[in-house]
C-alpha cells in the first residue's frame, strides 16, 4: 500500500503546475431570484482529493451542495486524469451577479457574470398546484420566417418518477426546432422548494397574421400517495398525473414593404460573412492551387434558410466549388445558422486577379431596420511560374526570314485528318486479309493437363486428390463417370474401391495403380453413339 502512494505521489509530482487549468463554466446566464444555478468546476492533468475554496461564493450566493467527480478521459488518445466538481447556487440578490474566481492550490478560475431578474408571476399565487406549466415567448410581434423562442417551464414540488412525457410540439404553420436538451434546476416559490424541468423551442413562422402556439400536456408519476404522504424509498407506486401548458398568441407581421424583392428574405438579429484561405494567398504563381472558404453565420436562422453565396467568375482564375456544409447551434439568444462554402481556386496566368466584393442584404430583426454584409474586394497577385514556361531557343537566321508562323492551326487540323484516315484504310486491308473466323483459346484447363492431374495423384496413392482430379477430368468427357464405368468393368470395380476407402471408417491405405491402369485402358466411345450425345439435348443436372 505504501508503494502504490509513493507511486502515486511521484506521479502527482510529475505533472507541470502550469499545465493544469483550473475551467469555470455554467448551465445558463439568466435567472430569476429564487432559482438555482448549476456551478461545473474542472481541471486537468493532475487528480485533486480537495475541493476549492468556496468562501468567496458565500457573500452573494447560497451553495446548496457540492460535488467531486474523479475520472480518466482521452485527450489524444492519451489517458488524461479529470477532476469536477458540481456546485449548486443561489443568487442573495438580483442584477449583475458575479461568480468570483475560485482558488485550488495553484489554479484560479475566470469569473462569470449571471443576469438575475425579479421573480415571475408564480410567486404571486398563494397556492400553487403540486405540478403546473408555466409558458412564454420572447417577443409577441415577430415577422414571418423570422425566430420566436417559446420557453416551457413544468414546476413541481413533489418527487417525480422518470417516466415523465411532454408531448411534441407541432405546428403547422410554423417551423419548430427545439434548442437543446431539457435543463433542470430549482427554484424557491412561496417558501416551498419546486423543481424545475425546462425546455425551449425555435419557432419559425411561415405565414403572416395570427398565430395561436398550441398547450402541451405534460404526463408523469408522482412519488406522493393519496393521501399526501410520501410514499417508501424504492416504492414504484404513485398518482399519474397531467397537466396542461396554456396556448398563447403570436402576430406574424408580414416582410416590410422597403425590402427589396429581388434578394431572399433573411430576417436575423446578425449576420457575419467571413473568409479563409488555405495557404495564405499572398505568395502565389500561376498554376498553383488554393482553398477559398466563405462562412455564412446569422443569429436566429437555420442553416436552411441560409441561401447560396454567388461566387463570381474572374477571368484568369478557375473555380471547382465543393459541396457547402450546414449546421445549426443552439445557443442562449436561439438558433444560429452557418453556411461554409469551398472552392479550389487555380491562377491560370499571371499578373493581378480582381475577386470581387460580396454583399448579402438581411434584415436586423433587433433594430428593425434594413443591413447589408459585405466581404471587402480582394486582388490577388499572381507571379510568374518558371515550371510552366518552356525553354525559349534564340530564332535563327533562317527563321527570322519567314513571316508568321510556320503552321497554321487549320493546317495542323488537316493533317492529323489525314493520317487518322490513311490509318483506318490500312487497318481496313489488314483485317480483309484476316480468316472469317478466328479460332478462339480455350479456356481454363485442358483434357491432357486433367489427365497428367489425375495420374500424379494416383501414382501418389492419395485418394481425395484422385477424387477431384476424376470429377475434373470426367466433366470433360463425351459421357458421364457412371456411363464409362457401366460399359468398362475393370473401372467399375476401380471405382468402387476409390470409394470405399473414402466412405469407410478402416482407414486402410489406398492403391491408385488400378484405377490409372482403367482409365489408360478405358476403350473410345463408339462413333455412332458420340453422334448421338452431340445431338441429344443437354442434360437437365450437369455433372
């Protein structure tokens, strides 16, 4: 045991203290006072058995409790040591709330800033149900195609089985993304302690006027008798129970008058378009190749509403687009939207190319009012490439006499006409003077090879090889094994000798001698009976 500590010290001490970091992060932003907050502390490198310092939290939250997760992850494919720690928190106050930095040994984490707003209408209610929906949008004007968030928040103070459902959400006038995994926290409502089970969706409305956001009901099983009583721990009895969400209005505005029609309709609260080089085009000759990537990212759009970003064509400059690639992600304000586009670019002369600007027309649905993006004009200067340019001879006298080239490309054409067609006639006499019918190799193996097979294995007295080597050498026979063997007697009993020291359990050793000298003296197949079997029809089971 005390070697496995040493062990375990020394290697402890072996890790740099400035490799390990020391990683702050938080399940959400925004809160109201009374909810919780979930605090992931976490860090690499090394496996701590303390915990941080968490006094500086005290002063503006209320920690609940804590906990310390050790485990190995791959980085690499190497083996990394990670440590976590899990701390729930209440905010004291609301406004800008900061987590200070937390203090382990050496490390220290960043801080982070959480909005805490007043409580919501839940409070107010001087009783409140066991379980109950709370639902609400982010905006009650949006315009069409444009992003709503629905946020649904299911409050319930008693314990809960895991069987919980809510049903999807579908409307049919509008597109429905749901943002993440469901989000779990607590919340203090009228001094009772609830849990909450939140889930938010994107609503992309596809027609203009009023839109009614249907009621979700929520099914599930309470841990609470029916008598209020809580019910034995590991009990899987309870009280089914559903409850419904209230549905809740929404006024599509149509697309404002004074946007162009000739552009899509891009309605988003931003839009940025980017560009990437692979390599850095500032050092390229003609014939060389480049990757051009444009990165088309708008805030409150999914990729499918992203449209195709035009690349124009310049002249000195050939383009092989790839296909684009789309992915959606899910952040706090919504869904966001990109569109990667590539292209191979090849310079086909030299000098200074002109790639022109890129501007994408959208509507800023936070400050209403019409935008454009628009990637800057770039000039690529093309230099001359030596590899490509042949070598240059100095003209002669003689040369330097004749005017304009020595051939024409209309007389080159003409030339290779004519040889192409002196080519074919030859080939035409050549095949004239050819038989009718070429007699074709024959393939695979032939009679005499099958024959020289089977008498090796019967000169070796091996009476499986001599099995095979008979089917192969009878399938290219005028008649069956069993016809030869019907007219030839001595092969007959050959024959039933090969087999019965193939089928016997004697395992006595086999003598191939008789056999070869059958097939050696197999007598031919009668003229009038070869006639026969090339005209009859071919056997209904080959052999």
């Amino acid at each position: 045991m005390m070697r496995l500590t040493a062990v375990f010290l020394l290697l402890l001490l072996g890790c740099p203290a400035n490799a390990a970091e020391l990683l702050a992060r938080v399940d959400r932003n925004q809160l109201s006072l009374g909810e919780t907050v979930e605090l992931t502390l976490e860090t690499q490198g090394a496996t701590f058995f303390g915990k941080p310092d968490m006094r500086p939290l005290q002063e503006l939250f209320e920690v609940s409790a804590t906990r310390q997760v050790n485990q190995l992850s791959s980085v690499g494919g190497e083996a990394v040591a990670l440590t976590r720690w899990q701390v729930t928190l209440q905010p004291r106050q609301t406004g800008y709330v900061v987590v200070p930095p937390l203090r382990l040994g050496d490390l220290q984490s960043q801080p982070i800033t959480l909005q805490v707003q007043e409580a919501g209408t839940p409070e107010s209610s001087d009783r409140l149900a066991p379980i109950f929906i709370d639902a609400s949008l982010d905006r009650e004007r949006v315009y069409v195609q444009a992003q709503v968030i629905l946020t649904l928040r299911i409050y319930h103070s008693v314990s809960l089985y895991d069987d919980s459902t809510l049903s999807p959400l579908q409307i049919s006038d509008a597109l429905v993304e749901q943002l993440g995994t469901w989000r779990t926290y607590e919340k203090d409502i009228n001094g009772i302690r609830h849990g909450v089970i939140e889930i938010r969706y994107a609503l992309f409305p596809q027609k203009s006027g009023q839109l009614s956001i249907p009621s979700q009901l929520f099914s599930a099983t309470t841990a609470v008798a029916s008598n209020g009583d809580y019910l034995p721990f590991g009990s899987r009895f309870g009280r089914s129970t559903q409850v419904k969400s209230p549905s809740i209005p929404l006024e599509v505005l149509p697309k404002p008058a004074d946007y162009p029609a000739d552009v899509p309709w891009l309605p988003a609260a931003s839009m940025t378009l980017v560009e990437a080089w692979s390599p850095e085009p500032d050092q390229v000759r003609a014939g060389d190749s480049l990757t051009r990537s444009l990165l088309l990212k708008a805030d409150g759009l999914s990729s499918a509403q992203l449209p195709p970003i035009a690349a124009a064509s310049v002249a000195g400059l050939r383009s092989y687009p790839d296909q684009p690639s789309l992915a959606n992600e899910a952040t706090a304000s919504g869904l966001t939207g990109s569109r990667e586009q590539r292209e191979a670019l090849i310079a086909t002369q030299s000098g200074e190319i002109q790639l022109p600007a890129i501007a994408i027309t959208w509507w800023n649905t936070r400050e209403d009012r019409l935008e454009h993006t628009e990637l800057a004009a770039r000039t690529l200067h093309v230099a001359e490439n030596p590899e490509l340019q042949g070598p240059t001879q100095a003209p002669t006298a003689s040369a330097a006499t004749v005017e304009g080239p020595l051939l024409w490309p209309w007389q080159l054409s003409s030339l290779v006409l004519a040889m192409t067609t002196l080519l074919g006639f030859a080939l035409w006499l050549h095949a004239r003077r050819q038989p009718a019918v070429l007699r074709t190799l024959q393939a695979g193996p032939t009679p005499r090879s099958l024959l020289d097979d089977l008498k090796r294995a019967c000169q070796a007295n091996d009476s499986q090889a001599t099995r095979q080597a008979l089917d192969a050498w009878a399938r290219q026979q005028p008649e069956t094994l069993a016809d030869m063997a019907a007219r030839f007697v001595p092969l007959s009993d050959a024959l039933d000798g090969l087999n019965g020291n193939l089928y016997s359990e004697t395992g006595q050793r086999w003598q191939g001698e008789a056999l070869w000298q059958a097939i050696r003296d197999l007598p031919p197949l009668p003229a009038a009976s070869q006639e026969q079997d090339s005209s009859a029809l071919p056997p209904l089971y080959p052999r």
